[in-house]
C-alpha cells in the first residue's frame, strides 16, 4: 500500500499499539517553556521518577517574559517565579536551558528549528498547541498538555490515537502582497475554526513548493486554528539546505546517513487521504479577520458577511461581533486601530520583520497607533541588524522590543487595553486574548505594516503598487 | 495526579450553548502563572462569570444559583478550542465538575480532560440540542452519563444516546488509573525502541 508522508513518520514511531486504545507514541524531541511544565516536573517528583532522556528536552523561557529590559529582574513575582522553576527544574534534571538573555533565547517554535533541533522525520511535541509549527520540517509535531508533558519527561512517550489525514493542496501562484499568513487564514476561513478537528494535515501544491521555510512554518503553525492536530510538508531541498550547518543539526557522515532517510520522507503516488481540499492561489487576497475565532477571516478588502451567510449558530455569531463592536456588512478598510502587534511564533520571523519593512520604510508610523513589534528570538534580533532593517524601523517612528511570546497572549506586561482595536500578525482573535477586552485583527506582516502607517486597517496592495 | 474513579454519574447540568469555547475563556492566560495544580475554579470562565470589577454577571449559566452544584456541563459544538493548556481541564475539575457533554470537542482539550479524570461525552448535534431544550425548560433537568454502558440519558423522559471511548481509556477512567503507570510499566520496551532511533 501506498504511503502518505504523515503514516511513515508517525507508523515509525509506534513503540506498540494498545488494543482498542491508543498507540504509544515515542518522542524524539521535546520543547519545555515555563507556563506548562512546573506542575509536570512536581508530577514527576511526586511519584519518585526521573526525567529518562534529559538530551531529548530543550527549556526555553518564553511565555511570560517581558520584552523590555530584559536585563533587569522580572518585576512580576509571579512571572519571576515560573521562570525560576523552569531554570531550577532544567538544572536538577540536565535539560538544556535557554533562559532570559542567552544568546539562543526566544519563542519556543522559532528557535527550535534555528538551532537545528527540529529535524525531518522527527516527532516533536511541547505543551503548547503551536507546535505544529515544526512540521514545516516533515517533522510529526504537536501540543500536548501538562500531564503528556509529565509522560514524555518520564517515559518519553505518550498515548495518542493515530489521527485521520487530510491533505490541502493550493496550486497556482500568489498575487501581489498575499503572504504565507493569509494562505493560511484562507484555509481556516474555508476550513472554519474546527473543520480539521480530528485530522492531521499535509499541505502540498506550487504555493507551499514555492514557499520559504519561514512561509512554511507560519502555514504550519496555523494549523491548529482550524482544529487539526498539526500540518506538515514534505522535506526538499529548501529544508535541507535551512538545516545543514545548524548547531544542533547532525555532521559529517552523520548528516549523509540523515539525508538518506529524509529523502524517503514524502506521500507515495497513489497514497489516500481520509479528505482532500484543493485551493486556488489566485482566489486568494491578503486577509483579516473580523470576529472571535480565526476561521472568521475575509479578503481585506470584502465586508463582514451577513449572519444570514454564515455556517454555524447565528447566536454565537452576533455574540462574536458583538463583542468586537462590528456590524454585518461592515467595510473592514478604513476602521480606525490603536495597536499593531508584529511578532508571534506564527510571525516573529526575519521574513516577517523584512515584510514588514518594504512597507514602512520611507513612511511614519500613525500617530493614533501603538506598535509593538517583538522578533521571535535573539538571532531574529541579530539579523535584523545585520540588514538594517533596525534602521528603517527606528527611521519610520518604530521601536524593536525584545524576544518573546509578548502580546500574543499578554502574560507578561504587553497587553492591549480593553476595548482597544490592535492588527496582529499573531494567531489568535479570542476575546480578551491580547488583553481582557482586548479586540484582535489578524492578519500578516504587509497588512499590519500598512495599517501602523494609516493608522486605519489598510490594503498593503495600495502601498505596494505605490512604491512599484 | 490521581483523580476520582468514574463510574455513573447522575446530575442537573450548567448550559452553556455557545459554540467554538475556546481555552482562552475556559481560563484566561493571565491565570496561567501558578506553578502548582490548585484552585484553578477561582478562575474558571473568568471574564465571562465576572465584570473586570469582579463582579458576578448574574446572567451567565455558571452564576445561576438554579444550577448550582451541577456536575455536568453541557457546552456548544466545538467546545475547547485553542490553546493546549491543560489548566482548562484542570478548572473544569477543580468547579466540580466531572462531565463535559458536547456535539463536538476540539481534540488536545479532550485529551486533558480524559487525562484528569473529566469524562468528554459527544453526543450528536440534535441530541446536544434535546439536552439544551430539557435544561432550558426545567433547570432542574437530570442527566445520567453512564460510563460502564456508554449511554447518556435524560432521566425525566428517558431519551438516550450511546457514546464512543476507546476501551483503554474507559478503563482508565473506571479505575482511576493513568497514562504513566502504564507507559512504566513497558519501560524496557521502550528504551529498546529509543536505542533503536537515529536521532
């Protein structure tokens, strides 16, 4: 039988299956940030057990750290006192721990692939449902909760029903300002926000082919917000030649041998999916979206769809715009923003801070607007500097914070007050996500450029045509 | 953490029809700062039970004293989406709760409630809305969820529906038993397997 590249990874790592249950699951690598891990590691002590494979964990704090002055104490005692708990739990056990200001420090899901511990063929998972991320890599990678995070650190494993697949191809080539996010707030539009729910998903056709491996991550990462347990595309030689030379990545002989099996890593001609879903490229126009959960994203320049159009309860949509004070059949052009976050594991990428640059160089940050623009790492820092991009971003009335989840989820100081519009390249339109009543636009990197200019949500194509 | 075995449960039951909950509302991230498992209720659907002020909305089904003491809650499609954090199952928990019924979940937050020893019971969308009705029309509306059987029932007319769990995790939740034990249990099995990785 024909094989997709999802059965090969994940049929490779079934240490056995339960009857009628679960497969017991074994986990190459695994992520550690401090919000989910504490009470796993009391977990862990509580029963007497150890941590059986400390090299296969890596500790990066990232949720709750501030993204300002990062070289003094934590003032929150209670974000302080996380962080101190994943540094202590690492040291006991042996896990490499990058904390605040070492130089390998940042979003958990953007320095794992920088430091080559993401890797082809590998299955990853971290409490954090963002950790789909890495299947941009052909790696199986997914979140987990706290007490799966206890079973990895114990066992190494964990107990996990085969998903169902599903594959979305999108074919054609993309228009002018349509980035890798608004591929991926176009499928969870059609998708909605739980139509993958029970799947897992590769995504294959021209687009994601063409796609970097920056773009890539991004669709990836997304993945969950349309209820899938992770997305994934085939290795190439894009992945390859991201990985080669990493720290963490194998060497020498050790790399050929990796290379060998990698390259087995991709869905047999005739292979079957549970579902499949084919796309147009050229349907697709840079995104937002307008309500509460991210499959309610529109092409920038359409209107709020009627309730009347909408799949689903008409009472928990009204609900939605509700608290996002829209009407149906409003322009999303032209409303007036207070906030643009850039940054994100979806978003926090040098690709992103480069995108966001070709449209505000030149240009003045609105008056009315508060941007806080936050790269996913230190090395993201570094290399940003290193193009100059640091320049044209202090030029355009900006100002660069440092690494972290930040705004995304506002657990540490950068929350939008309530009722506060904010444009955010992140992943996430929940109610009081950014903030408690705080009211989220998604959208990528462009649009959330062109609207820190405009100090309205805005069409970055208008900006792009300008300056061509 | 060991929780309380599962066997028949019979109660009233919260509503809470609004569909796509989210993580993010089951506790909010700001909530999610402790480094010990307990009290997680005192903030369980925080910025929907209460004013910014904290003050109790007296509107919200989790506020109403008429379902006070429910073990059940009976959620909307699509309920626990988002975030893998596994203090929402932790507040479910922790309100008193031991059984979410539902027309869909999203998976990593039914996966941390079987985990933590709350039953995730799906049901098909027209009887979720049969539940809704009865709860609306009599608060004081009893379900049965019988484990055991698979089958969740309205006791007052006695309209059921079978549900599906995998036998492992029946057990599990029968017994009170968990994942690590067994998963240590086989640990020669795996560290075969590890040695048998390339990377």
């Amino acid at each position: 039988m024909a094989n997709t590249l999802f059965d090969k990874v994940w049929d490779s790592h079934v240490v056995r299956q339960v009857k009628d249950g679960p497969d017991v699951f074994f986990i190459d690598r695994h992520f550690i940030h401090e919000v989910t891990s504490p009470v796993a590691f009391l977990g862990l002590e509580s029963r007497g057990n150890s941590v059986v494979y400390p090299a296969r964990t890596f500790a990066t704090a990232d949720h709750n750290t501030p993204t300002i002055n990062q070289h003094l104490p934590v003032a929150d005692p209670l974000s302080a006192n996380q962080l101190d708990a994943l540094e202590n739990n690492a040291k006991k056990h042996g896990i490499s721990h990058w904390g605040l200001g070492d130089v390998n420090n940042g979003i958990v899901h953007v320095v794992g692939p920088e430091n080559g511990i993401t890797l082809p063929g590998a299955t990853i998972v971290c409490g954090d449902s963002h950790t789909s991320t890495h299947g941009a890599f052909g790696a199986i990678a997914f979140g987990i909760g706290t007490s799966e995070v206890e079973m990895v650190l114990s066992t190494q494993c964990i107990m996990q029903p085969k998903p169902k697949s599903m594959r979305i191809n999108v074919n054609g080539k993309l228009g002018l300002g349509v980035t890798p996010k608004d591929v991926a707030l176009y499928i969870i539009a059609k998708q909605t926000t739980s139509g993958a729910t029970g799947f897992f998903v590769e995504y294959a056709g021209d687009v994601f082919e063409e796609m970097t491996m920056e773009g890539r991550m991004t669709v990836c990462n997304l993945s969950i917000e349309m209820g899938a347990r992770g997305g994934m595309i085939a290795p190439d030689n894009k992945t390859f030649e991201y990985l080669k030379g990493r720290a963490q990545t194998p060497k020498g002989a050790d790399w050929d041998k990796a290379m060998k099996y990698w390259e087995t890593l991709y869905t047999e001609e005739n292979a079957e999916f549970d579902v499949e879903f084919t796309y147009e490229a050229s349907d697709i126009e840079p995104m937002i979206t307008y309500g509460t959960n991210p499959g309610m994203g529109i092409g920038v320049s359409k209107s709020i769809p009627l309730a009347e159009n909408v799949e689903g309860g008409v009472e928990t949509y009204k609900k939605s715009l509700g608290y996002m004070s829209f009407n149906e059949g409003d322009s999303m052009i032209g409303k007036e923003i207070d906030f643009v976050f850039l940054g994100s594991c979806t978003n926090g990428r040098i690709e992103d801070f480069r995108a966001f640059c070709s449209i505000v160089e030149g240009r003045k940050k609105a008056d009315n607007v508060t941007a806080w623009l936050v790269p996913g790492s230190h090395k993201v820092v570094d290399q940003i500097n290193e193009e100059g991009l640091d320049k044209i971003i202090t030029d355009a009335g900006f100002v660069l914070r440092e690494p972290g989840c930040s705004a995304c989820l506002a657990m540490n100081d950068d929350k939008i007050p309530s009722g506060k519009l904010s444009v955010s390249t992140s992943n996430r339109n929940f109610e009081g996500r950014q903030g408690p009543g705080s009211r989220t636009l998604l959208a990528s990197p462009l649009v959330a450029a062109a609207s820190a200019v405009e100090g309205v949500v805005t069409d970055p194509r208008t900006i792009l045509n300008a300056n061509a | 953490m060991a929780y309380d075995k599962f066997d028949v449960l019979t109660s009233t039951a919260y509503p809470l029809p609004t569909e796509n909950v989210d993580t993010d509302q089951i506790i909010p991230a700001r909530f999610l700062k402790a480094t010990e498992r307990k009290d997680f209720d005192i903030n369980f659907f925080r910025d929907w039970r209460f004013e910014q002020d904290g003050t109790p909305k007296a509107d919200f089904p989790l506020n109403k004293e008429i379902y006070a003491g429910s073990k059940i809650l009976v959620g909307g499609r699509n309920f626990g989406s988002g975030s893998s954090r596994e203090h929402a199952a932790w507040s479910v928990y922790d309100f008193g709760l031991r059984c979410v019924i539902s027309s869909a979940f999203a998976d990593i937050f039914k996966n941390n409630c079987l985990n933590v020893g709350v039953l995730p019971v799906q049901v098909s969308a027209e009887f979720a809305d049969t539940l809704f009705a009865a709860i609306m029309a009599d608060p004081k509306t009893e379900i049965n969820v019988d484990l055991p059987n698979q089958k969740v029932t309205l006791v007052a007319t006695g309209e059921s529906e079978s549900f599906v769990i995998n036998t492992y995790k029946k057990d599990n939740m029968l017994n009170g038993f968990d994942d690590i034990d067994y998963l240590k249990n086989i640990e020669n099995e795996i560290s075969a397997f590890a040695e048998s990785r390339p990377f």
